[in-house]
C-alpha cells in the first residue's frame, strides 16, 4: 500500500493514513488503500482493537481530495461519496472497536473518518470541521448523519452551516472527542486505551459495539431485544465459561481468550 501503513503491535493495529503531498486528504487512491487495510484488521483475528491515526505532524486528514473532486459530474460524485461512505460504514460496523488518534487537522472527510471510529482522542494541535458549504457542497461521507448524532444537533447544525473550524477544547466541550492530549502524547493514549480494551474478551466487545449501535437505529425495546440476543449469545463462548469460572476461583489458570 502507498498511502497507508498497517503496523501491528501485540492485539492492536494501527491505520495510519500517509498522503504528505496533501496533508494526508483522501483521493480515490488513499480511499483504495484504507479499504485494503480496513479490510485486512477487520478479518484478523488476532486484532482486537484498531487505531486510525495521519502520519505527520500536522494533519490527520485535511478531507476528500479537493483538486480531485473539482471536475466530477454529479454521477461521479455520487460515486465517490458512495465509496468513501461504504469504507466508513465498514470502520463503523466492522467487530472490533476503532480509535481515532486525531493528530492534527480533522476537516471534512476527516471529520466523517474520525466520526465513523467509535472514541475519539485528540492532540491539542487537532483542529476539525465540515468547511464543504464554503467549496458549495454538503458533507459528504456521512458528516451530516454523524456529527447530528454524536452532538447536539443544534451543535452540528451550526458546525456544518457555518463552516467554521473548531479547536480540540471545544470539541471536547461539545463531546466530539473523549480527551485531548499533548501533542507527543496522543499515540501513546490511544495505544494504552486500545491495549486496555484488547485485554477483555473480544467477542464480548464486538457484542457490546453491535448492541450500542444497531441499538441507537431503533427504539428502546428494540435495543433492549438486540442487548438479550448479544448478551445470551455470549454464553456460548469460552471467554463467558473461562471468565467466570475465574473470577470464582482464582487458582484457576487464566483462560486464553477465544
Ligand atoms: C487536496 C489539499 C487538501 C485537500 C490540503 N491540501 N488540503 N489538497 N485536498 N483537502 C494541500 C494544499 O493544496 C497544499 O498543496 C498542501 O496540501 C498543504 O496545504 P496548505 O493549504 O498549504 O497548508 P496550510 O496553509 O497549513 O492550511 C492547512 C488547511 C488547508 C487549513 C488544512 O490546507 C485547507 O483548508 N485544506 C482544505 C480543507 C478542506 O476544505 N477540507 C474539506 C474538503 S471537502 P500544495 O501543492 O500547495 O503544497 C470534503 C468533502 C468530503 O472533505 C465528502 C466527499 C464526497
């Protein structure tokens, strides 16, 4: 891949987008590569927590590939908004939890790429918005569907009509990052949350990450019969038989995880 690195360490992977010429936007070619690489993480099954993360020390993702996208027809726009839609998607739904080390500018697309993760964690350099309305156009992976949802829609809203950029402290105000870090201190965050989350069961992690957000689509009890399903399916797994007998008896050798 040239514009994505896959580095592996211990049950942790990490993404990282590396497109320097553009402060790491995503032409059709980088999309490519992600894809490669989401796809990669999502059927290892030694992975247990990604990271998604811009090389550099200035941006995480400044957005789609404006020089790029100025020439498209509206059936090519389509199309390409379609592609980075389904790569989010499979970011978002994909049966392992995804963290965003936002180490810069977070712009557009780079926003809805950050937004499609399930945590996000910010250096305090990151700087983020939907600037499209300035370029004539809506958001276009996923920015208006994600940042209405993740905060208060009056928040988005304002965001998103007023293309104007906000900085980490905010973020963190209106909760669209979990914590903002020094700069230096970001990947090592990340990598200590990941490493923490990849030492419970991971199918009992993927159960909880489909329960919250197939959950979030429907109504209470809906969630509430998607929770039972997810919850009792995990009593067919050794981590459920392994993980209690040893919290019952501690002479028990730890179980290895399923
Ligand atoms: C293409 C980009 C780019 C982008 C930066 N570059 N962002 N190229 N697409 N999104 C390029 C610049 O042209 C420049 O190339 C180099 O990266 C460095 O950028 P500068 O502008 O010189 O850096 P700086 O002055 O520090 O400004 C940083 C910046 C600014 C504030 C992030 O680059 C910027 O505003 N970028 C665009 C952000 C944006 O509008 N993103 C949303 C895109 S629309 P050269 O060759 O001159 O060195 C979108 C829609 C998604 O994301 C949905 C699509 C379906």
């Amino acid at each position: 891949m040239e514009y994505v690195l896959l580095e592996k360490d211990g049950n942790v992977s990490t993404i990282t987008i590396n497109n320097p010429k553009a402060l790491n936007a995503l032409s059709t070619a980088v999309l490519k590569d992600l894809e490669e690489a989401v796809n990669t993480v999502a059927a290892d099954d030694d992975t247990y927590a990604v990271i998604i993360t811009g090389a550099g020390p200035k941006s995480f993702v400044a957005g789609a590939d404006i020089a790029e996208m100025k020439d498209k027809n509206q059936e090519e726009a389509a199309e390409y908004g379609a592609y980075g839609n389904k790569i989010f998607r499979q970011i978002e739904t994909m049966d392992k939890p995804v963290i965003a080390a936002i180490n810069g500018f977070a712009l557009g697309g780079g926003n809805e790429l950050a937004m499609s993760c399930d945590i996000r964690l910010a250096a305090d350099n990151a700087v983020f918005g939907q600037p499209e309305v300035g370029l004539g156009i809506t958001p276009g992976f996923g920015g208006t569907q994600r940042l209405a949802r993740i905060v208060p829609v009056g928040i988005a809203k304002e965001i998103i009509y007023g293309g104007r950029n906000i900085k980490a402290d905010k973020a963190l105000q209106i909760g669209l990052v979990n914590a903002v870090y020094p700069q230096e201190e970001l990947m090592n965050a990340a990598m200590k949350l990941a490493k923490g989350i990849a030492k419970n069961a991971p199918k009992a992690v993927a159960a909880s990450k489909r329960a919250i957000n197939k959950g979030l689509e429907g109504t209470m009890d809906e969630g509430i019969a998607i929770e039972v399903d997810e919850f009792s399916n995990c009593f067919n797994t050794e981590d459920q038989t392994y993980g209690m007998e040893y919290f019952l008896d501690k002479n028990k050798e730890k179980p290895a995880k399923q």
